[in-house]
C-alpha cells in the first residue's frame, strides 16, 4: 500500500510537471485570470481545497476536537514527542544529505537521547538539554540541491504542496512513523493517529485563519509558498527579481 502512494504521488508530480511545461491548448493566460504566477492550476486547486475542507469539517476537525477534550494532555504530549522523535531521524538524514553535518549530528544525538532517556521518544529530555529540533524533509533537500519548486498544487488529502514537494513526499512517506509497521491494519491505525495527532496541533491555527483570512484558499497558498521558501534558504532567501517574469527564477539561483 505505501509503494502505491509513492507511486501515485510520483506519477502525479510527474503529471504535473508536464502540464507546467506545456499548457493545456486554450487555456488562458494566468493574467486574465488573475492568478498567481506560481499558481497556473488555481481552478483545480480551488475545488481540491474545497473537497479537503469539506472532508475536515465533516469528520477530521470534530475528531480532532474530542480528541482534545477526551485524552489527556500528558497522553497527547507523549503522542506528539514519539512521532517527532520518528520525524527527527528522517530530519537528521536530511540534514546530513544536504552538508549540513554539525546539524545533522546534533539531530543524531537528539534523536538517541530521547529514545534512550525518553521512553522511546514519549518524553523529550532532548529539548531540556540544549538539542533543538530542526526538521527538515527531502522536499527542502532536494530545493538545496537546486531543484526549483514548480507550481502550487493542492493534493487531496495531503493539502498544499508544489511540484517539488510532492516529489519529496515520496521519500517522506518511504521514513514515516506508518512505514516501521508491518501489519497493514496497524500501518492504518498509526496512520490515523498521527493525522488525529497533527490536526489536533493545528486546531488554534485554523480557528485564527478563519477569523482574519477574507479568502482562505488565497491566505494557505501564500503563506504555504512563502514558508517553504524560507526553509529551502534556512530563512534567508535571496531578494526577489521584479524584473523577471519567472516565479521560480529566484528559487533556481545557486545556493550560497
């Protein structure tokens, strides 16, 4: 079941990606669209978005919320260190994929003494002893190794991404928590535990977007587009060319 997900993720960027380099015939430009140059497929995306929201609001948010009301707080904590502690690993491989070696050890050492002194990674003892968690995904590696991010997307379920990022989410699924297990039916339990648990994090955030975002799916994207960029550059990104009609010319440049 994962290599079908990976599979149909990687066709899917794939897919993309063409259309990126050869528009549909007739379409209309972006501009008479009013698009974001770095959104050409705002009309799909628009009506993913909806279905995803549609499908939180029915069942994941209301899950999510008694969740929070029921578990205790020391039980979800515990739940949210052991995934980080399994998304540390991942992270500390891409550190070291991407030279960042001093990082790269130090999320090694976190990862060891949480899952040493920390119950398997149920308590975080890391973070009292100086070891800060850095998170980084194959997405940010491959941007570090020039990769450029192509458009934003919206996939089903998965949410925001650019083209660059579901590449990534291939190899990000491939070291999830879901992959350690075996048994199918367990993979699909841990599953949704870990959306419960991410969704649950999430609940103060969605609740401030809805009171100060006019145009939710508009406010996502540029927030989405932006943060990534930031942490391809490790929150120094190059200043942006008003010159260039390129939306990806900046994130294509050599990294310094």
């Amino acid at each position: 079941m994962r290599r079908l997900v990976a599979l149909l993720l990687l066709a899917l960027a794939a897919a993309l990606g063409g259309c990126a380099s050869t528009p549909p015939p007739g379409a209309a430009p972006a501009a008479s669209l009013g698009q974001n140059p770095a959104d050409p497929w705002e009309a799909f995306n628009r009506k993913v978005f909806a279905f995803n929201d549609a499908l939180d609001e029915a069942i994941v948010k209301p899950v999510a919320t008694a969740y929070t009301k029921v578990v205790p707080e020391l039980v979800r904590k515990g739940v949210d260190n052991f995934f980080g502690n399994i998304g540390d690993v991942w992270s500390a491989f891409n550190q070291l994929l991407q030279g960042k070696v001093h990082h790269g050890l130090d999320m090694g050492m976190r990862v060891l003494t949480n899952t040493l002194f920390g119950l398997g990674g149920i308590l975080d003892p890391a973070t009292e002893f100086g070891l800060v968690r850095r998170s980084e995904d194959f997405g940010q590696t491959l941007g570090r190794w020039g990769m450029g991010p192509g458009p934003y997307v919206v996939l089903p379920l998965f949410g925001p991404r650019n083209v660059r990022d579901t590449v990534g989410l291939v190899g990000d699924r491939q070291f999830d928590a879901p992959a350690f297990v075996s048994d199918d039916a367990a993979s699909y339990a841990v599953s949704a535990l870990q959306l419960l648990n991410t969704r649950a994090n999430l609940l103060s955030a969605t609740r401030l977007l809805d009171q100060v975002a006019l145009d939710r799916y508009s406010f996502v994207r540029d927030a989405y587009l932006q943060r990534r960029r930031d942490l391809v550059y490790d929150g120094a990104p190059p200043l942006e060319s008003f010159d260039d009609d390129d939306p990806e010319a900046d994130d294509k440049k050599p990294k310094k």
